[in-house]
C-alpha cells in the first residue's frame, strides 16, 4: 500500500474511508471553527529564516520533556473515543509513539482501560484525567494512573462547560439521538467503516462504568457531559498533593493562568483552545505561545497542542519557546488510512519535515532555536518571545 506525502494527503484519504457524519466529528469545532481553522493559517503565516553555508550534519531533534528524553519533539494529544475511528485506535497510537520514541497521552474518555494501552507501550503513555463532580471518580482516575506506572498526569482544564459544534448538530451526531437520514445513508457507502463498527470490539469508556458493567451509548452521552463549572484551582492544589508524578494542565491560553499554574506547582502548561473545539471567540494557540512563554519565565515547561500540519510549524513553536508540539488530527487521519503504520508514517512526515525546517534555519538541535530563526517581521510580531530556549 503506498502511502501519502504528507499530512494533507492523509486528511482526504480519511475523509473518503469515513462516513460524513463520523469524519465532521473528527474535523469539526465549536460555532463558526473561528479558532479552529486560526490554529492552522496563524502557524502556517509563520516565516523562518534560511541560513546558508552552515554545517547541518548530524541533526539532532532529540529532547527532553517533563524528564523524559524523547526522539521527537511532536507527542500525540489525548483524543476521546477514538474507537469510533479504529478498533485497535489507542493501542495502536500508544504503539506507534513508542516506535517513534515519544509519547501518547491517553484520554479521560478512551475506549480502552488506561491499563492496557500503558502495558501495550511501556514508557510511551501518560494518561489525562478530567476533575469530574464526583472526587472519587477523579482519584479513581490517578488510582489507576498510578498503578499504570504513568509518570506524567494530565489535567484536562477546559471542560467545564459543553461547547455547541454544529457540524454535529445538523448531522444528529448526538450520544443520545439518531443520526440525521442523510448521515446513515451516508455511512452506507462505507461499507468497511460499517463493518468495524457493526461487528467490532463494542464502543465503551474503557475506564468508567455502572456497578461494574459497561455504559451503553445514552450513558456515554450522559458522562460525557457531565460538566464541573465549580472548578478552581484548588482542586488542581488537591490533585498536586495527591499526584506523585509531574503535573501538566492543558489549556491554558492566557499569561494569568500560566501564572497561577505555576504557583500551585504544575511542571507543564499545554496551551491548547481543544484544537478549536470549545470555545471559538479566541485566538489560536500560536498567538497565545510568546505571552505564555514570558509569563511562566522557565519555572514550568510549555508545549503546544493545536494547529501543527508540518514539521517547520515544530521548528516554529521552539523557536517562541514551547519545549514541544502535539497532533491531533493528524495522528487520527494515519489512524484511519492504515492503523500503527499510518500513524508511524504521520510521525515520520512530521519528523523529517522537522530535520529539514532545522537544517534550513542554520541549526542542529533544538536547543539552538531562537526567535532569531523568525522572519524579521514575525520577531517583530512576537517581541515578548526573544530568547534562546534551555532545556536540559
């Protein structure tokens, strides 16, 4: 099977293997995709700076993140129900990260128990957890992350309210309602797609049930929206008390929050707007990165979470000080074109269009990015960001 050239190659062949309904589920965002789509163009606007007759052999794109030393500089982000996608979805990406020498952040709503996705990628696994009503389900949750031997908690800050995506709406994509006609005559002309999921493992919350069974799809719903608007910080304070490993919070889109995970003791800070899915009257995830950056001042690490399609946007990220990326989509679209091979190959793209962006901008490591990579007009643009980034 020959594979795609890149990452856009791998989104059209997923959207012709997946029925309408199942793919606006994966590429959908929140009212007008505002965010969703700025995410994308506000990275690609980006310009790095070409420098010549610089020695580039030896490039290195290893690094080190919350104490982890990684191949890569790109991570695969906590993605919920992903069985919808692929019967073997989150084993095959905890596999493929492995392969690839970084990590996999399994979901708070997986279809598979933390347990087996940790033990299918030893290493290659942290594990997000959502700070639900219910305390005992959320120390449930580092229960089993703990057991799991997972060395890094990721707490999912930007679910405390539902977000309104249309996309869904207008196809009936609800769990607890009928698809749309158009929707399942759709499907029909999936017939793989249909198969897998007719005749598939049966779709669950890997790690939640009711008195010891399974939920059924209403219920699914049902937990999934269960929403915690009385969050604060506190609760982060308790889980920190609570949690042994590093302490990551992914959400964080303004230099105040940065702030105030800092001084409750949080490693990590993800600035991520949930790849455009939740609340679409702010700006992209790049726009956010430099004020981020200042705020936190080197006392925790960044990494970002949202818009990255190509190995420069990788190049572009470290130059404004992140320690690293995530993908998404990305890493779903290999998914659906072709299981753990897919998923290597998107990781492969995005590794080598890394090394080269890098060999472009006079550089060998990662270490040696600054904002003196960017454009004059895009340092110009970022002007909080202008540093050379330490990581050990």
């Amino acid at each position: 099977m020959s594979l795609p050239v890149n990452i856009d190659d791998f989104r059209r062949a997923t959207r012709r293997r997946l029925p309408r309904i199942v793919f606006d589920f994966l590429e959908g965002g929140a009212l007008d995709e505002i965010t969703l789509r700025s995410n994308i163009t506000d990275l690609a606007a980006l310009r790095l700076r070409q420098s010549v007759m610089s020695d580039v052999s030896g490039i290195d794109l290893s690094t080190t993140v919350l104490g982890q030393t990684l191949r890569t500089p790109v991570l695969i982000s906590p993605m919920g129900l992903l069985s919808l996608f692929h019967r073997d979805a989150d084993v095959a990406l905890a596999r493929a990260a492995r392969a690839a020498g970084t990590v996999f952040v399994h979901s708070a709503w997986s279809g598979a128990p933390l347990q087996k996705v940790a033990a299918a990628a030893p290493g290659a696994v942290w594990c997000q957890a959502a700070i639900w009503p219910d305390q005992r389900l959320v120390d449930q949750h580092l229960d089993r992350a703990e057991e799991a031997d997972v060395p890094v908690l990721v707490l999912a800050g930007d679910v405390a309210v539902s977000s309104k995506r249309e996309r869904d709406l207008r196809n009936g994509f609800t769990m607890q309602a009928r698809p749309a006609l158009r929707g399942v005559l759709n499907a029909a002309t999936k017939p793989r797609w249909v198969a897998n999921f007719l005749f598939g493992p049966k779709i669950t919350f890997g790690d939640q049930s009711i008195d010891g069974r399974a939920m059924n799809i209403r219920e699914m719903g049902e937990f999934m929206e269960t929403e915690n608007d009385a969050v604060t910080w506190d609760d982060v304070i308790r889980i920190r008390k609570r949690w042994r490993g590093k302490l990551a919070v992914k959400g964080v889109m303004t230099a105040q929050d940065a702030r105030r995970a800092v001084d409750v003791g949080v490693d990590a800070i993800f600035v991520s707007n949930h790849g455009g899915r939740q609340f679409d009257a702010q700006p992209s995830t790049v726009s956010a990165l430099p004020e981020i950056v200042q705020a936190v001042d080197g006392q925790a690490e960044v990494l970002v979470d949202g818009g990255i399609r190509r190995g420069s946007d990788i190049v572009k990220v470290r130059a404004l000080g992140a320690t690293a990326g995530l993908i998404g989509r990305p890493a779903v679209y290999g998914l659906v074109h072709s299981g753990e091979a897919g998923v290597t190959a998107v990781l492969d793209i995005l590794r080598d269009e890394t090394a080269t962006a890098l060999a472009f901008t006079g550089n060998i490591t990662l270490n040696a990015l600054s904002t003196s990579a960017l454009a004059p007009g895009t340092n110009d643009a970022y002007p909080r960001a202008r540093h050379t980034l330490q990581t050990p």
